[in-house]
C-alpha cells in the first residue's frame, strides 16, 4: 500500500480513536486541539512517509506524533493550570510507554465510549449525530449535509453547539452509568447507521459506493454488539442489513466503475460468506418482542439476496417489509420504498397511486430519489411529459456523474416499458 492510500486509510479507520483516546486523556474542553493534533499527525504522515520508510506500526506513529503536537500546543496555551499540567504529563508518560497491544485494545474501547458520549441527551439528536460523523468517523461537512438534508450552514451551527456542551464536560463524564449507556444506544446505532449508508450510496462526488466506509461502520457496530450494552436484538439487526447490503457491493458495478441497476447485476459475484452472516445476525434479532426499523431493512435486505433472479424476487414480501417500517417509523421516504415495491408486484399504476396520494416533506421533494422514482413510474405508465419533467429534476438533484449515469439508464429502459 503506498503512502497517500495508507495515510486515506488511517484516517479513516484510525482518526476517530485518536480523538477518542486523547480527549479522554486531557478532557473534552480541548476538543478541537485534539482534533487538530490528529490532522496534524495525518499530515505529517503523508509528508513523511513518502520521503521515508512506512513505519512497523503507523496507528503507533500516528499516536506518538499527536500527542507530542497536542502536549506541545497545550504547554504553550496554559502553563498556570495545575490540573491541565497533570493532564498533560500523564499523556507524556503514555506516549514513553505506549505498549502496542494495549494502544489497540485501548483505542478500540475509548472509540465505544467516545460515541456514547457524544451521544449526551443534553445536546440536539441532530448535534450529537453532526459531531459523531464529523470527530468520530471522518465525514466531511458536504457529505453530513447531504446525508441529513441539510445544509452547510446548518451542520456547522449543530457541530458548533456539540462542541460546546462536550467541551464544558468535566472529564470525570467519560465514567457512563449503565443507564446512559441503554439510554444511549439508539443515537449510536443511528450514527452507525448512517455511516454504512454513506458508504452504499455515497455522496461523495467522485465514488458512488465507498467500500471502506461500509466496512467501517460494520467493525463498529461488531464492537458494540460484543459489549454488553450493544448485545440486543436491534443492533443485531443493524448487522444483519450491513452485512446483507455488503454482500451485493462487488456486483453493483461494471468492469469500468459504472454502477448497474439490480436487474444488471450478476448474482454469481455476491459474497455468499456475507449473506450467512447476514442472515445469521437476523435470526439472532429475532430472539424477543422487539422490532425496530433494522428489523424491516433487513427482511427487505434478505429477500433481495435470497432471490434466484430479479424476476423471482417475492416483492409481495418487501412491501409488506416497508409498510411494517412505515408503520413503525413514520417516513416519506419508507413510503417511497414501499410504491417501488409495490410497482414491481402489482405494476407501475398501484406504486404511482401511492405517491400521488402522498406530499413529501421539503428534504425529500428536492432529492433526486423522490424524483426519480416518480420519473420512472410515469414513462412506465406512458406519461411521457411527466416522466421527463422529473427525469429532469432527479438528474438535477443526483450528488454523482455515476448516478447520474445510472438514472439515465433507468429512464431509458423505464421509457421502453411505456411504450
């Protein structure tokens, strides 16, 4: 692996245990100097590494590196703080230490309990997910405002308001009682959620799918579901759908990186090892009286993967799968999932008739999934004039060239059955 694809990897899958660790280490009031020691360290690596030799242990390097900017940044800013300057030379005795065994088992715990932080219920639901997605797990602000429906502006004032309650946080409220932790745990599978999602479908610009972000948010949530806390039915079911969706990744796109409908994938290249521990962890979600939204994905997940073909899949079942998440978790957009499903089985009439008798909320109005969806309903049923009005919209909306593409093959093809 070269420098610069190491250096991407490393933020990604280390930089949120990082900010974990050292801020535990010399409190959430110092946040955003943790925050910028880790950049730094990033930044330091790619400049390094490319001159030098990749050391043994990067995540090492990364940690050793941070902490000496972070210990450097703070003895500068508050040298009359007794309490600080304890803080500050526990972390250098760490950093001289620094066994690497303990390092990994340590970031992985500090990674678990800093999102459970986050996570407060004295800040917004919004603001704890802005903060967990940008400090926790990499996202950029672009990507958080498109996965929220948001704008810039907005998530900045949520991350803003974050901050300000973690960083007024004394340190002794890294020590959750097991209440907070329970109370907790939707926010985090949310989060978690959220981040698989990106990764599936990325807003992103310049990729489509982010494998890496998939494969993320399925080793958090592995972490949580084997603590004592995450070990219930609903996050085994946010598993199960991860695990399902990233079976059919390697076939969602072509040889030249274009990304193919469901029809056009060949079945053949999904990962079969995933489709059993998908299915595996629904089983286990079944055990007790609970049903959450992951349950209803996650049927939706398994059906799809449990087809011979496309034609063979039981849409019957899916739709039945989104009206119980509809029912369950009141969304447009589980409304919009249940008229393609119905499309599918009863045609494109029954699924439009839904969405007519629907008004979706302003987030979902200016997407392109409403859009298209709409568009390919209407060339299906022959009303060309309409299709191509939200055709027009969808492709307007979409945040890819590659979805883009793929809308546009959709319409042709949508166009076709029309006719």
């Amino acid at each position: 692996m070269i420098a610069k694809e190491l250096v991407d990897h490393l933020f990604r899958h280390e930089y949120g245990k990082l900010v974990s660790l050292l801020s535990h280490r010399v409190g959430m009031r110092h946040i955003e100097m943790v925050e910028d020691a880790v950049q730094f360290a990033l930044t330091a690596a790619l400049d390094n590494w490319i001159r030098e030799q990749i050391p043994k242990n990067p995540t090492a390097w990364l940690f050793r590196v941070a902490s000496n900017r972070l210990v450097s940044e703070l003895r500068s800013e508050s040298r009359h703080n007794q309490l600080l300057q304890d803080n500050i030379e526990q972390l250098t005795e760490k950093v001289a230490e620094l066994p690497q065994f303990y390092l990994s088992n340590e970031l992985e715990d500090e990674l678990l309990r800093m999102l459970f932080i986050c996570c407060d219920h004295s800040i917004p639901i919004e603001s704890q997910l802005v903060f967990a997605l940008k400090t926790l797990c990499g996202f950029s602000i672009n990507e958080i405002a498109i996965r929220l429906f948001s704008n810039e502006a907005n998530i900045y004032k949520r991350l803003s308001r974050a901050r300000h309650v973690l960083k007024n946080t004394a340190p002794p409220a890294f020590d959750l009682s097991s209440r907070d932790y329970i109370k907790r745990l939707p926010a985090i599978n949310r989060v978690l959620y959220l981040m698989f999602t990106e990764g599936h479908l990325s807003s992103n610009v310049d990729f489509a799918i982010r494998k890496d972000l998939c494969e993320e948010a399925i080793r958090l949530t592995l972490i949580l579901v084997n603590h004592s806390v995450g070990d219930k039915p609903e996050c085994h079911a946010l598993l199960s759908l991860m695990y399902l969706h990233l079976s059919r990744m390697g076939a969602r796109e072509d040889e030249f990186g274009s990304l193919l409908l469901l029809e056009e994938q060949d079945r053949s290249l999904w990962d079969r090892g995933c489709i059993e521990q998908g299915l595996y962890w629904l089983a286990s979600s079944a055990q007790g009286k609970c049903f959450s939204r992951y349950h209803a994905e996650a049927g939706v997940a398994a059906e799809h993967c449990l087809a011979p073909s496309f034609k063979e899949t039981n849409w019957e079942r899916i739709a039945e799968c989104y009206l119980l998440l509809e029912q369950s978790t009141p969304s447009a957009l589980h409304q919009l999932n249940r008229a393609i499903a119905v499309a599918q089985w009863k045609g494109a009439a029954a699924g439009l008739e839904i969405l007519q008798a629907a008004t979706p909320p302003g987030w979902l109005g200016l997407s392109y999934q409403w859009s298209a969806v709409l568009a390919d309903l209407h060339f299906r049923t022959g009303n060309n004039e309409l299709g191509e009005r939200y055709s027009a919209e969808a492709i307007h909306f979409a945040p890819s060239s590659q979805i883009c593409t793929l809308l546009k093959r959709r319409f042709t093809k949508s166009r076709g059955e029309g006719h």
